[in-house]
C-alpha cells in the first residue's frame, strides 16, 4: 500500500513534478481509478485521471464551496 498522503501528492502536481496520472496512481485512488478506466474501456492518462479525481472530489463535498487560495 502507499503510504504518501494525498496532500504530499497534490502538492507534488502543484510543483508539476508529477501528472494527474501519476497523482491517482500513486494515491489511495489507484485501485478504483483503474477499475472506472476498464469499465469505461479507457486507458489511464493525464486527461482522464483530472477528470476521474474532479468526479470523485465532487462526490465526497457535493455543493460545499469551493475552497480558493489566494
């Protein structure tokens, strides 16, 4: 299992040290990322791991705002 935090991996992608793929590879997403590519017959890649992870995000906080970073 991974043991690098989610947060860790997001700021890895901020500092553009890893993609979007990446980042959902090597997060606790990996498994279920991989599993919602095979049922959409998709390989894994930065385009759909972005949206795969805003589906997801959108799921977990529903219509809580959006949290912005000055």
């Amino acid at each position: 299992m991974n043991n690098e935090s989610f947060e860790n991996l997001v700021q890895l992608k901020q500092d553009g040290k890893i993609g979007w793929c990446e980042l959902a590879l090597r997060s606790e997403h990996a498994a279920p990322y991989i599993q919602w590519c095979d049922d959409h017959g998709i390989e894994p890649d930065d385009n759909n791991a972005e949206l795969y992870l805003e589906q997801t995000e959108e799921k977990l906080y529903g219509d809580e705002p959006e949290m912005v970073t000055v």
